[in-house]
C-alpha cells in the first residue's frame, strides 16, 4: 500500500525498500501518523490549576500526539522517567530537526525539548518534559475507547511471545512476536536490531505503543501486509538510563 501523505498531515514522507536481517528484501510500507489521547489516571509534574486544551486538561501518555516547532507531529510511544525528571520516547525519524514540543497543534502548551534522538542505526529520540506547567504526564498507555493499559516495566521480545499494539488508525490489535534482529534498510542508513509481529497495521499507525500486559518491547515504525516492524525499548532505556512507571 502507499502512505497517503501531506506535509502539513504527517511527520515527513517516507520511503520505501527496506530488508530484513535474514537478507530478504521486501517492499515495506512505512507508516507516518498519530493518534490523541484518552483516560485520566496522571503523574502531575507540578501542583496547580492544570492547563487545558477545549477545556479539558492536558495529559500526554503514551499515544499522545506532540507537536514540534519544526513543523512535525509525533506519537509518544511511552513515558520514561530519570529520578525526578520526565521523558516521552518518540520516533528518531520523527524528531529530526525538532526542538521544542508542545500538546497542540497552535503551538500553544508546552511540554518540552528534545533531549536525544538517533536514526539510522536505532531509530528513537527523547523529549524531556518541562516541569514548569501542570501538563501531567501519565506512566500508562491509551487504548482510546477501551481505557487505558498501565505499563510498569519494559522487556526484550521473543519470538512467540503475545503482544498487542495500539495504532491511531486501526487501534488495538494483539498477536505474536515472529522475529527479532530485524534490519530494515533507509535511504538514510540502516536501522537494525529491530522485532516484527504478524499484527496488521495500516498508515497512521507509525508511533504506536507495544506491550504484553503491562510490560512495554517497543513502538511501530515500518509495516508490510500483516507483518508490523518495532524499534524494541529495552536498548532505548538503557542509552538513556531511564524506567518506566
């Protein structure tokens, strides 16, 4: 399939012609999107009246979407912490070029700057959130209608494993890990140490959160048919020195 994409719609178009580790070469379509967040349960950075977008209070969990003063918008796959001090983990490729995030679109709430990022080799960035609104920020998953999923810990897949992923356009969808040490190839470089599942994804999917129960293995950056490509968490985590909560 092809991504429909616009430049005002989407973080920047991708292209195809990827291959796998086991030298396979295959056309895989590369998902670019989004989807907003629901649910309530939230870890408040700071005390006072929370600030509010429609009139309803900001909360960026993972599944959230950012925005960025370049331009782009991202999903937020999970939220990390460092002591005290808070992060979003977002797509690499997404976050190039970007320095400043914010929960809507009019550049309005801030939420904070870009801290790392690496693509190709890997294909993750950071954003450590400002402590300086009431902007909360939420260990948990979205479900969207379906609630929230709590994650507390992150682990490296294996193949059979179950998992589910949520994705902006197709939602919640489970199945199995079918292979880990996946490379794909961009026209940047390659990206390796990925995992795949035999889940569906369609465009807008890209960004989205995967997890068995409440462990988090990784976010969607690359699908082709049934076949949905990850960049794992545990690696992310431990560059950055950070946990989930």
């Amino acid at each position: 399939m092809s991504p429909h994409t616009h430049p005002h719609r989407t973080e920047r178009p991708f292209r195809r012609a990827f291959r796998t580790a086991a030298s396979a070469v295959a056309a895989l379509t590369l998902l670019l999107g989004w989807f907003t967040a629901t649910g309530s349960a939230a870890y408040a950075q700071d005390s006072g009246a929370s600030e509010t977008i429609a009139g309803k209070a900001v909360e960026v969990r993972g599944g959230s979407v950012i925005y960025s003063n370049a331009g782009t918008r991202c999903t937020v796959g999970f939220n990390a912490r460092s002591g005290a001090t808070y992060y979003g983990l977002v797509s690499g490729r997404c976050a190039q070029g970007a320095t400043n995030w914010y929960a809507d679109a009019t550049l309005n709430v801030f939420v904070g700057t870009t801290a790392g990022s690496s693509f190709p080799v890997s294909d993750y960035a950071l954003i450590r959130y400002t402590t300086g609104t009431a902007v909360t920020f939420p260990g948990e998953v979205t479900l969207g209608g379906s609630g929230v999923q709590d994650i507390t810990g992150a682990a490296n897949p294996s193949v059979g494993q179950s998992l589910c992923h949520v994705g902006r356009t197709t939602g919640v969808r489970c199945g199995t890990v079918t292979a880990v040490n996946v490379a794909i190839n961009y026209p940047e470089g390659v990206v390796t140490g990925l995992f795949s599942s035999n889940i569906c994804s369609e465009p807008g999917d890209v960004g989205g959160p995967a997890f068995s129960g409440g462990t988090a293995l990784g976010i969607i950056v690359a699908s082709s048919g049934c076949s949905t490509f990850y960049q794992p968490v545990v690696e992310w985590l431990a560059v950055y020195g950070l946990s989930l909560y």
